[in-house]
DNA sequence: GACATATATTTGCCTTGACAAATATACTTC
DNA sequence: GAAGTATATTTGTCAAGGCAAATATATGTC
C-alpha cells in the first residue's frame, strides 16, 4: 500500500470513528465541568435536565423519544434523578399509563449553573470553528444524519 | 422563552447530541451491512480487525491506543476475535510483556468483505455531501477535537 | 546488580444502555 | 361494550466499556 492511498483511506475510514473521538471528547469535557463546579450528573442525566427546563413537563416517554434514550434505561435515570431531588412525577392529567415529570425547585435552581457549563464547553469546542463553520458543522452532520435514517 | 432564543439554543446544544445520534446510525449501518453480508462482528471487532489490516501486526496496547479502546475491554476484544479465528497472540519478540497481534488468513479473508461494507456505509452517510463538503465535514471535526484536547 | 518507576496484559467490579417480557391503560373497530 | 391493537412504564437480562488491582517485564538511576 502506498502512502497516498494511506493517507486517503486513512482520511475516509475516520468518520465514523472521529464522531466518536469528538463526542467523546465533549461528554468527558461536560461531566468535567459539571464536576468541577460541584455538580453531580451525568451528561445523560445532564441532558434530560436541560429538556425539562426548556420544553417544560412531559412524559417520560416523550423524554426518552427526546434525548434517543431507551424506555427502560429512562425509568432508572428518572429514578436517580428524583432520588436526588431534582424533578418529581406526577400523575398525567389525560393519560393514566403515562407520568408527567416535572422539576423541582431544586432543579430549576440547578438549571442556572448547568446552563453556564453547557456554554462554557460548547464555546470551548467550537473555539476554532467562526460562525459561518459551525453553521455549516452542524449542516453537514443533520445532512448525514439524513442521509443514513432516509434509507433511499 | 420566545421562539427565536428556542430556535437559537437547540440549533446550539445539538452539537453534542447531534454528534451522538450520526454516530449511533452509522454504527447500526455498518452492523446492519456487516449482518447482511453474514458477517458476525460488531463496529468495536470492524475497527479493530481493519486497524490490523490496514496497518499490520502490532501489541495489544497499541492496538487499543490505535482505536481509543480501555486496555481492559481490548483484551476481551481479542479473546473473541482470536477464538472466532480471525487473529492471534504471538509473542513480541523485542518485549516479553507484550503480544504480537496478526490477522489470521482468515481474517485476511475476511478483510476483503469488510472493506467493501465500509465503503458502502461511508459513501451512503456522505452520500449528501459533495467532496467539498465531505472534506470540510472532517477538517471541522478534527479541529474540534483538537481544541477539546488541546485545552489552552 | 539493586531499586524505583513505568508499561503490557489480564481479571474483577461497576455503570450504562439496548432488548424483551410483563402489566396497565388508551384507542379503534365491529 | 367487547375484542384486538397500540402505547406507557417498569423490571430482568445481557454485552460493552471504564477503572482499579494484580502480575510480569522493561527501563532508568545509583
């Protein structure tokens, strides 16, 4: 194999496996900031959080429809966040299967530094990107995803 | 919250999330192609059979380092590959520590299946892109990983 | 050469998330 | 309204990967 085909298939073969270099990257760099200023989640948990505090109450399916996270693996994330005392369930008014899952005032509260960390790493990732990039960053990536989830 | 701060805030928190969900689907592609092509191995096994063909026999160690894998998970990696016959553990022969990792003829097989899936899988990801855009795509990646590593 | 430190591999433990089964409730059709 | 189908939540099971400890061997210092 020569170095010019290397290099190519070197470049082509990364995609797959620089998303997940980078993504990597950003959850490690999140769960640090929030440890760093004493907050103790999970990006996971992390996300679901900042669902709640933006599109307001829901039911823990459509949480988990939210983040693309497993029904199951939702129940036990609720179950910790609960435990800690950031958001509650309640009863759904129109559907008696389903849960509404609501915050806390400690949650809410919560919410306040979450959103300075979640701007701090952001900045921080896309720091050498201008804006035009990062518009386009993001173009490209929904276009892959796309791509892949319209299969024809 | 009105709706150009919600517009402009999902747009901006989408980047860790989105980074996650592109990943996820061209994971579950190449699986998908690999199963359809009667190949039983997972994206982890894919990489890791293809850093050994593309580059050649090497420690386990660097093999890990090679794919961002815990030494730990390689290792159980490498018992599964080995026992499915693609691979096998020689003895380094400058470090007795270490293994000497090669492709059995099997797995050199098994390689011209493989690449061929890779190139399907990549080329319908992008398949929305042009070479342009393609290129772009991965310089801005690799330019947001560097700032995440680089933290200064 | 003895000793301290660093690295390679393996193993055990733990958490996470996917998948499937169970249960409860909603919806649709007849 | 009875029956069949779809959805919400929970729980059990499993595989994957991160981290730490154990062991073996290298490497650098005196």
């Amino acid at each position: 194999m020569n170095p010019d085909s290397l290099a190519f298939s070197t470049r082509k073969e990364s995609l797959g496996v620089l998303l997940g270099l980078v993504r990597t990257e950003i959850v490690r760099a999140m769960e640090a900031e929030l440890a760093a200023n004493g907050v103790d989640l999970r990006f996971t948990q992390f996300l679901i959080l900042k669902r709640l505090a933006r599109l307001g109450p829901m039911s823990a399916s459509e949480l988990a429809r939210s983040v693309e996270l497993d029904g199951g693996a939702m129940t036990r994330q609720l179950d910790q966040l609960e435990h800690k005392g950031y958001l509650r369930r309640c009863p759904h008014e129109q559907d008696r299967r389903a849960l509404r899952i609501e915050l806390t005032a400690a949650g809410d509260a919560l919410w306040q530094q979450l959103t300075d960390c979640n701007d701090r790493v952001l900045a921080a990732a896309q720091r050498s990107l201008d804006s035009t990039e990062q518009a386009q960053l993001h173009d490209y990536l929904e276009r892959v995803l796309h791509a892949l989830r319209d299969k024809n």
